[in-house]
C-alpha cells in the first residue's frame, strides 16, 4: 500500500475531481463548431511545433508505459531499461522516416494516407478495421487498470467500487473525444506531460539524492535488493524460463521499435502539423520528450528496487505495475511531510491524467477513423454538420462496448493486450505505411493482403503465446495451450505482413502494377517533398 494517512488520500482523491472537472471544461471551451470538421480532426493544425510536440509525447506514453515498463525495470532490470530505450527509438523511427510523408499524403486519417494512391471504400475500411484492432486492447489495459491503480491509491477495496470508477472514467474520456475534438485532447495530453515529466524528475533527482547523485551507487544497490545478484544487471532476467531467452528479447524489443510509433492514435498527430517544416519541429520535442521520460523511468525504477526490494514490489503487483508509485513513495522514507504528501499527490494525479488522456486519444483515432473512412465515403456529399455528429456518435460507439469488456478483463493479466496492440502495429500497419510511401509498383490488393493478413497472422499467432496461457502471469494461468516459443509473435507476424505485401503485388499482375507505378510518381513530389496540402 501506499502508506499515506486518510489525508493524503483525500488529498489525491480532491486532486482527481478537480483535475477531472478542469479537462473537462477545457474541452468544452475548445470544442469545434457543429460544422469545422478542420477544427474537429486536426485542429486547424494551429498548435505551435512545441505544444504538438507535447501532444505527440503525451498521447504516445501511455498509462501501460508508466506502470508496465517502469514495472519491468524494477523486477527485470536490465532488460526493462532496454525495452525503454526501445520505446524511446520507435518514436526517432517514425521521425525520422514516417513522419513527412505522412503528414503530406493525408489529411485527417490513416485511411487518408493509404487511399491517396489507391483511391476506393477498399483501402479505408481495412485500414478501420486494423484501427479498431490495434486500439481496442490498448484501450481495455488503460481503463481495466484504471480501477485497480485507484483502489491502490486511494486505499478502497472492492469489486463494484473499481467497476464503477472504470465506469465512470469511460464515460469521461468518450466526453473529451467527443466534444474536444483534436484541439481538445491535445491540451489534456499537454497538462498530462508537462504533469508526468515534471513530477517525474522531481521524483527522480530525490531517488538521485539518496543515493549521493552516484547512479553506480543506485544500480547496485538495487541490484543487492533483487534477490538475483548481479543477473539483474545483465540481459535475460525478463525472458529466462522461456526456451530462446536472447531470441524473445530481440523479438519484443523489434516488435516495440517497429510498431510502438505506427499505432493510429500517434500518426493521427501528424495531420496537425501545418507543414513539413513543423511536423520535423514537433517531432523533435516529442522525441526529447521521450528521451526524458525513459531517463526517469529508469532511475525510479532502479530506485524502487533498491529501496524497498524486488519481491515486495512483486507481491503488490507481479506484473509490477506499481513500481513507479512505490519507488515514489520510498523515496520520502518513514515520516512524510506535508510538502512530500502534495508532491506524491502531484505524481498520481499525473498517471491519472495519463490514462484519461491515453484512452481519450485513442478513443478519438477510432471515432475519426469510422465517421470519415466508413461512414461519410459511402455519400457523395455529406455535410460537414453531419460528418461531425458521425465522428461523435461513433466516440460512443467505440466508448461503450470499450468500458463492459474492460469491466470484464479487469482481474486478468493486461499484458496480452498490450502486446497485441504493439505487434499488430508493428506487423500490419508500419509494412502497409513503408510501401504505402516509398513503393511505387504497390498495389490495392497488395495494401489489402498486408493490413488484413499481417493482422490475421498476429490474432493466429498471439493466443499460442505464454502470455496467454501456460505460465503463472498469464491472463489464463489455469490452462496451457502455448505453443509458441515467444512472448511476442513479431519474429514471424512482422516478416510475414511485409510478404503478404509483397505477394499480393506481385499477385496483381504487371498490368496493375504499372497503373500504380504511374498513379504513385503522380504524387510522389507531393508526398516526399512537403508540396502544399490540399482536400482530400
């Protein structure tokens, strides 16, 4: 537990309502007119290169970053500062690479910028439907936790008491996409990063500070508190009863670089961008955003194990989803102040607002995603007015069933569901955005073979995975039907989404490919070089 006295859970639960209350009316002042659908989806793209940078930081550390990878740091150590670090490169990927291009081929959605060169319903509902995918399990992690982090929090127990607060946070973050828009979300990522990161470091030079600002010091200290010696500190703790220890390591940590940054609700960021010029300036804040982030990460998770051990932060949560909390509060020792108390409340009112505005963003990417790649191409001219009462109506549809499945997966493990989301990202979406952009003879069918087979391949695959079953933190740890020999299917799923590409292609014939070859050097200038951007 936490070990704060009822004020300080007063105090945190005062710092929720008012936190909830305050983002809420923000977006109702920033809220788009009935009929902008400029404003709704990208926000005019009025943000200034560091506020969409913070956007971009803050919808791309999620709640299961703040708690799973600083849970992994503190219980595996070296292998959890990897797989930060990897989080951390994804995102100089996605700069470096997808960043531009992307933002000139599209206008609003994903779908935007896969149908520039192959116009048709086709092309936009797979790309949908992989949304969905990809984004409905991280949304289950975000809102299923949510009742278990509140109740460690606030020191309640119960099974109707964290239903209903995933009940209703739900109901709040379908109101933020909803009646924020683009605009909106943006400025409760904003307060949720500037929130997280400054609390963080605050946080993280005390941990520093007790260890005599000597980070060896730190390192092995926590490691003597491990139980496992100098192994923590080297690579393999994380992935050591699986068969391939070193090949399940390179597996996850080529499933995050490839498909952390290509999840919907982070490229979506893109088309906020005013041009090419501002895209690369607010991905640099982004990354150094990023960059910061992972640096506390590292040192409050090292500080929690070296500070109260690795097997109490264990039997809090064996996934060790707590760390960052615990870590936080060690730091402060035996007898907490009131200063300390209303720093504490500061951290987790900060991984409170992680997950409204994780959850809202990404409940916004699905919204925008079925109103104007489904719904609004199937008329020839539907109104603006209308498009946005879709987007709207389609934030509930998306909200509603999002919260029941979370109420009923809130007792197993999440990780499963993260990891899904991450490998079809990294399978289905990045091969479909790298020839989407770059190659020319990339046909229709082949787009189609890459986001529905390299997508089939991940849901074929992940069941057999000791994620889900066959070990004791699986989400099924009575059954046993694993038979893959990886914790993540990125190995096969991710060369096998780049093949069906290819395949479907080829498959095409000459004759498509040569059409498309055309149609692509039409727009290549456009996409590569930044040229202006026009209506879809």
């Amino acid at each position: 537990m936490t070990d704060f006295d009822g004020s300080g859970q007063t105090l945190s639960l005062m710092a929720f309502t008012a936190v909830a209350t305050v983002t809420l009316l923000l977006c109702v002042m920033t809220g788009p007119d009935r009929d902008d659908l400029d404003e709704f989806y990208t926000g005019y793209g009025s943000l200034s290169p560091l506020r969409n940078g913070l956007a971009i930081a803050g919808d791309y550390i999620s709640a299961a970053s703040v708690l799973g990878t600083g849970g992994v740091i503190a219980l595996c150590g070296y292998d959890g500062v990897v797989l930060a670090l990897s989080t951390a490169l994804s995102l100089m990927l996605l700069m470096f690479l997808l960043a531009e291009p992307l933002r000139n081929a599209g206008r609003f959605t994903m779908g935007d910028a896969l149908a520039r060169r192959m116009p048709g319903r086709g092309a936009r509902i797979a790309a949908c439907a992989v949304t969905l995918a990809a984004l409905l399990p991280m949304m289950l992690v975000q809102l299923a936790g949510t009742g278990q982090l509140l109740a460690f929090i606030l020191g309640f127990s119960g099974d109707s008491l964290q239903t209903g607060c995933i009940i209703g946070l739900g109901a709040l973050m379908i109101s933020y996409a909803a009646i924020g828009g683009m605009k909106g979300t943006a400025l409760i990522q904003i307060m949720k990063i500037v929130t997280l990161l400054g609390s963080g470091t605050v946080v993280a030079l005390l941990v520093l500070n007790r260890f005599d600002w000597d980070p060896s010091a730190l390192f092995a200290a926590a490691a003597a508190k491990s139980g496992v010696g100098s192994a923590f500190l080297h690579s393999g703790l994380e992935f050591a009863h699986g068969p391939s220890p070193r090949l399940d390591m390179i597996t996850t940590q080529l499933t995050v670089v490839l498909g952390g940054a290509c999840l919907p609700h982070i490229t979506m960021r893109m088309y906020t961008a005013s041009s090419a010029r501002q895209v690369r300036r607010s991905m640099s804040w982004a990354v150094s955003c990023v960059a910061l982030f992972v640096l506390i990460m590292i040192i409050v998770g090292f500080g929690a194990t070296a500070l109260i051990g690795r097997v109490a932060i264990a039997q809090a949560d064996p996934q060790g989803n707590t760390a960052y909390l615990l870590g936080s509060r060690a730091v402060f020792g035996a007898d907490v102040s009131g200063a300390e108390t209303l720093l504490f409340t500061t951290v987790t009112t900060a991984i409170f607002l992680t997950v409204l505005a994780s959850v809202a963003g990404m409940i916004l990417a699905c919204a925008n995603s079925l109103a104007h790649d489904v719904f609004a191409t199937r008329v020839q001219e539907m109104s603006p007015r209308r498009e946005m009462l879709l987007a709207r109506l389609s934030a509930l549809a998306v909200g509603i069933p999002t919260i029941l499945l979370a109420t009923q997966v809130q007792h197993r493990s999440l990780q499963p569901l993260v990891t899904l989301s991450f490998c079809i990202g990294a399978s289905a979406i990045a091969p479909a955005l790298v020839y989407s952009l770059f190659w020319r003879r990339y046909t229709h069918t082949g787009l189609l073979c890459t986001l529905l087979g390299g997508t089939l391949a991940v849901l074929v695959l992940m069941p057999g995975t000791s994620l889900v079953s066959g070990s004791p933190v699986a989400a099924f740890p009575e059954a046993d039907f694993n038979w893959f020999p990886f914790t993540t299917t990125g190995l096969v799923s991710v060369p096998l989404g780049f093949a069906f590409g290819w395949a479907g292609t080829v498959l095409s014939g000459r004759r498509k490919a040569e059409e498309q070859r055309s149609q692509y050097e039409a727009v290549e200038a456009w996409i590569l070089a930044g040229a202006e951007r026009r209506g879809s």
